[in-house]
C-alpha cells in the first residue's frame, strides 16, 4: 500500500523551458472564440438564403411575364372579337342597303302607307340600334372619300365642289363607310371667280371717283 506524502499535488508535466503560467494558458481553453463548427453552419446558412433569395426572385420575375403575356392575350383575344362583330353587322347591314333604298323611294313617292310602312319604320330602328347611319345632303362640300360623283355640272353661284343632289344617300357604321353617298356635284363655273376678283379690285376706285362727281370732300 502506496502511501501519499501530504501537501504535494500532481500538476501536469510542463516542458523545459517553459513557465507553470504557459502551461496553465494551454490547459485552459479560450472561452472568447466561438467554435470551428458554428462557424462554417453559419457560412453554409448564409449562402443557402442567397441561393433561395435568388430563386425567389426569378420565379417572381418569371410571374410577372406570365401576367403581362395573359394580359396581352386578352386585350387581343377581346379586340379580335370586337372586329369580328362589327365586320358581321357590315356584311349584314350592307345586303340590308337595297331594302332601306326601296324604302326611301317609297316614302318619296307617298306610298310608305298602311302594314308596309309599319314594317319599313321597324327595320330602320334595328339598322340604327345597329349603328347604321346615313349621311349626304344637297349644298354640302363633296368629298372624295365619302361621296361618289355620278353627274358634274357647272353653276355660277357655288364657290367650291358642291354636292348638289343626293342620288343615292350613304352609309356608315362608327367611322366605317360601308357604301359612299351617291350625288351629282357642280363646279364653278370657269372664268367665274377671275371676274368676281377684277370686280372687287375695281370697286375702291370706281366708289372714290363717285364721290368726287357727287361733290364729296376734296383735299385742300
């Protein structure tokens, strides 16, 4: 049986050349640094939120795209169907056209009476409920986009091209033209304006000379 000898303790072996305090700073482990392991967690946490932050954005961009483009569907999809209607109800409206003529010439010649006009004044409120307008009237400016010159003439007292009768009144739907007003149009007459012109440059001098036969003030 070992007996110990009181009031030594072991102490850990310290190498030569070196003081009892280093080897108590080697035993003792430095509380202030934070683990190897932790470390790295953190760096790998990190870097996975970036790489879920990216995808985060690309899915949203790529949801955005997908949202402009059914918008974009849609506003087509919708001006499409637009076009569609309104180039039914012009083909319609335009096979309607020689009926609304007859019509016309009808209620000219007074014979727009009983059933018949009944039925005439009905189909001209579904053309118009339609979008059907007509247009064209006698002293208006002829215009080549929407009137169709069948008879020209020459009168002395237009200024310009003048519708002067409607022979066949025109049709629109909206902006759309679906036939021109027929009419016959007059011109001036040639020579017409070049007179009015010399007449009205002649006048200041005839109305001076007038006043001096008629005793008007004289310099002096």
């Amino acid at each position: 049986m070992t007996e110990e000898t009181p009031g030594f303790e072991e102490k850990p072996d310290v190498p030569s050349g070196a003081t009892p305090d280093d080897a108590e700073s080697k035993a003792a482990p430095d509380e202030g640094a934070a683990p190897a392991g932790d470390v790295n967690a953190d760096a790998g946490l990190a870097a996975q939120l970036d790489q879920v932050r990216t995808a985060l954005n690309e899915r949203t961009l790529d949801l955005q795209r997908l949202q402009a483009e059914y918008q974009n569907y849609r506003r087509r999809v919708e001006r499409d169907r637009v076009a569609v209607k309104e180039i039914a109800i012009a083909n319609l409206l335009t096979e309607l056209l020689p009926v609304l003529d007859d019509i016309g010439r009808a209620r000219e010649h007074g014979e727009l009476v009983g059933g018949f006009k009944s039925v005439a004044e009905s189909l001209e409120t579904v053309a118009a409920k339609m979008g059907l307008q007509q247009f064209g009237k006698e002293g208006e400016p002829f215009d080549p986009t929407i009137h169709e010159a069948l008879m020209h003439s020459y009168a002395p007292d237009v200024t310009e091209t003048t519708c002067v009768a409607i022979l066949q009144p025109g049709y629109r739907i909206g902006e759309r033209t679906i036939r021109p007003a027929r009419v016959a149009v007059a011109e001036p007459q040639p020579g017409a304006q070049s007179v009015k012109a010399e007449e009205a440059e002649e006048s200041p001098t005839t109305g001076a000379v007038d006043d001096k036969e008629n005793g008007g003030p004289e310099e002096g």
